[in-house]
C-alpha cells in the first residue's frame, strides 16, 4: 500500500469522525498523521519492512501506528469499518466537494438526511439547503459549481499521485526475464495535469507469459479486468486503471508514438503521412498498396517502411522527432516543419527553488538540511519563505522567532551556502552583513509587526 493510500484511509476516517461529533482531539490526531505520511519520502511500507519504528515519526502514535501496520497487512482498517456503522462512508465523498467541509456534512445529513452527491444537488435545486444555518443562497450555488467541478474530474488522478502509484509497480515489472523496453505512454507520458488511466508497452525477448504474470498477479492490483497473451488491463487498489501491451520490437516505436497521443495529433500525423502515400498506425508505417487489410496484417518484404522507434515514424513523414509534452494539435506539425521546435525545460534548467518551508512554521527540514539538498542539486539559490504570524495554524512566525530563525540561516550561510529569506509580506536578500534586526526593520517597513 502507497503513502497516499493510507493517508487517504486515515483522512477518510478523521472526517467521518468529525461528521460524527467524535473528539476533536482525537480528529487531530488522525490529520496530523495524514500530514506525515503525505510528507514522507520514502515509502511507509518500506519503513516497516526496514523493522523502522513508525512511532518516531510526528503525529504517529501507538494507536495510529498499528492502524498503519494494519493497512499495511491487510488492506483494511477496523476501526473504519467500526465507524461507518454510525455514519455512512458515503459522507467522506461529499468533504471533497470545495466549501463542504466535515461540519457542513454534518448538518446536511443530520437535518436533510442527505448522504450522497445527486442527493445533495436535488437538495439545493429545490432550495431546501439554502434553509439551514450556515449555508444560505451563495453557499449553495458554490456547493453546484463544486458538484460540477467533481463531476468533471471524477476518476481522474493528478499525474503527481499517478506517480507514487505506478512506481512500484515498475519496480516490480522491470524483474520481469527478457524485457527489453518498459515504458509509460498516454496522457501521463505528454505530462498532463492528471490522468483517466496508465497505458504501458512493453518488448520482451521471448514469451510474454511471465511479464502478464506478474502484471496481473501484482501486490497491488485491486482486481484484474482481463488477461491475454499480449495485453492485460488492471484496476489498482488505488483505483487507477493500467493496461500492459507487449508489442513486437518492429513495431515499438509506432505503437509508443500512437499509445502516447493525443488523438488530435496522431490524426494530423496519419493526413500527412496519406499524403505521402504511407499509413500509419500502431503497428508501424507502411506503404499504402490500395488494399483494404487491416495495416500490419500483412508484412510482404518493401510494405513496412519503419516504426521500430518514434524517430522512424517521424522521419517517414518528413518531420523530427515532436517531444511528447507538445503532441496536442496546436500547431507543433507546422513549427516541427519549420525547424522551430521550443527546447523544453528540463530538471537540469532549475536554478533554484523559490518556496520552501523549515521547520520553523509547517515544513519538513531545517534550512541547513534544505540548502544542503539544493547545494547538492545544482541550484544557486533557495527561498525560504516560512509564515509570519498572521497564519497562526501553520506556526506563524513571531518577530522573536524571526531573530532566533536568523541564527540558524546564519549558520547555513556560513557553512557556504546562499540564502534568500521571504515571508509572507516581503522578500529580502541576505548578504554577510545582514542581520535578523535588519530583516525586521525592512519587514516593519511594510507594516509587518
């Protein structure tokens, strides 16, 4: 089970506690150890398999210590199942709409007995919502636009969670004997914000029995939606749907380069490869004989004209290599054609990271710890940019805490690294001869007390 996974469970179970007026202390508890685990970075399964203590984490207690080794086990958690014989689990689905938090929940199932999303939008069509204190006319028309905005992006993940579930995955496909290419496509390949599901292709030398194998028998798989010789679709526990495609090498590039998309752009790719008197398609390019078989159907010597890599489908068509991120139809055909393709950014163009918490208001590290994390990555310069007072639940600082957090950035600094310190309300630069009074004379300047 994957960090998000649990902390999901645990946030599932802190808000049905809280729709059930439990202690508000005891609700803490739980979003303080999802805020852990969302911050972590390294795998908790791997902790606990690593013997590592999970108590010596913050907010991670006995109690919730052994609701995570439970996860971990066996993929349930009893003291849900406990609760959600008071107060229905469908409850936690209605927290994730904006503006509806855990008490408003409360109050719509207790006084309307709504426990679902189209009962909800019923509710405030026919202006029963508006009725009950709290809400009134503003509040439900934002409860509409939030039950539409849901509703758009029902069973789609952000590409960053993607990510967090797939990886062991990999992990676990990449051991599989004789693969030669493993790679993602789709949506989550052209860099998305997020993702409807995962498409994998894979080439193995021999038979692809044992990759299917371990594809579909996977720890982490919740159900398996089917399982051929060359291709498999599961639903992971997570509820992201992946499907495995193993392809011939000759056909690898033409089938990454049409798994991969959009639809819009492979549909420009195959008009102007017609114009040239090729095909296109998943299984490679070929010359077009006037027939009607189905491409790659037949494979008489001089038909196929490439498509064991992109560069192949590319090149065949008269163009260079298009890089994923720009397959969209919006005019990348014609700027490729012109020789004007944009050079993306990639990681090694970071310089530095301009919005970083310590652990001085709600991050994770100290500022020498992150300095020495951006020093290591290249980066020539870092932002702290930790609260000020004014947001008091994140622990805001004080202006006494600005002058003992100076302290620490001095030391950074002397240890050879170059800081930047930003708070809420200004940025000012640090140079040798700053000091924390300094950095409070510029931030009173602007009003910060």
């Amino acid at each position: 089970m994957e960090n998000l996974e649990i902390a999901g469970r645990l946030e599932e179970l802190a808000d049905l506690l809280e729709i059930g007026d439990a202690n508000p202390f005891r609700v803490r508890a739980y979003r303080n150890a999802v805020r852990t685990v969302k911050g972590l970075t390294r795998r908790v399964a791997d902790m606990a398999a690593a013997g590592d203590e999970l108590t010596d984490l913050p907010g991670i207690g006995e109690d919730i210590s052994s609701h995570i080794q439970e996860l971990l086990e066996t993929g349930d958690l009893a003291i849900l199942e406990e609760v959600t014989r008071e107060v229905p689990r469908e409850l936690a689905v209605l927290t994730r709409l904006d503006g509806v938090g855990p008490k408003k929940v409360a109050k719509l199932w207790k006084e309307l007995g709504i426990t679902e999303v189209d009962e909800l939008e019923a509710a405030v069509r026919e202006g029963r919502v508006e009725t009950l204190s709290g809400f009134g006319r503003k509040s439900a028309e934002k409860i509409l636009r939030s039950i539409d905005d849901f509703r758009k992006h029902q069973g789609r993940f952000l590409r960053h969670d993607a990510v967090q579930y797939l990886r062991p995955l990999l992990e676990h496909l990449n051991g599989s004997p004789g693969l030669k290419s493993l790679e993602v496509a789709g949506s989550h390949r052209r860099g998305k914000e997020t993702v409807g599901d995962i498409d994998l292709l894979a080439v193995v030398d021999g038979d692809s029995e044992e990759i299917m194998r371990r594809f579909t028998s996977f720890e982490g798989v919740g159900r398996v939606e089917m399982a051929g010789t060359t291709r498999g679709s599961v639903v992971l526990r997570s509820g992201l749907p992946v499907d495995l495609r193993v392809v011939p090498e000759a056909s690898y590039g033409a089938a990454l380069h049409y798994f991969t998309g959009s639809k819009e752009h492979n549909v420009a790719i195959r008009m102007r490869a017609r114009r040239r008197g090729l095909q296109v398609s998943e299984y490679g390019v070929f010359e077009l004989d006037g027939s009607d078989d189905e491409p790659g159907s037949d494979e008489r010597e001089g038909r196929r004209v490439g498509g064991r890599t992109e560069d192949e489908v590319f090149e065949a068509v008269e163009l260079p290599w298009i890089p994923p991120e720009l397959r969209q139809a919006r005019g990348e055909i014609e700027v490729a054609e012109a020789g004007r393709l944009p050079r993306l950014v990639e990681p090694s163009d970071i310089r530095g990271d301009l919005h970083m918490h310590s652990l001085w208001s709600d991050g994770k590290e100290t500022i020498e710890t992150m300095a020495r994390a951006c020093r290591e990555r290249g980066y020539e310069y870092l932002a702290i940019t930790d609260h000020s007072q004014a947001v008091t639940v994140a622990n805001g600082l004080t202006p006494d805490r600005v002058r003992e957090q100076g302290e620490e950035v001095a030391r950074a600094r002397e240890a050879g690294y170059l800081l930047r310190l930003e708070g809420d309300v200004v940025t000012a630069a640090l140079d040798e001869t700053t000091t924390p009074d300094d950095l409070l004379a510029v931030l009173g300047a602007f009003g910060w007390q």
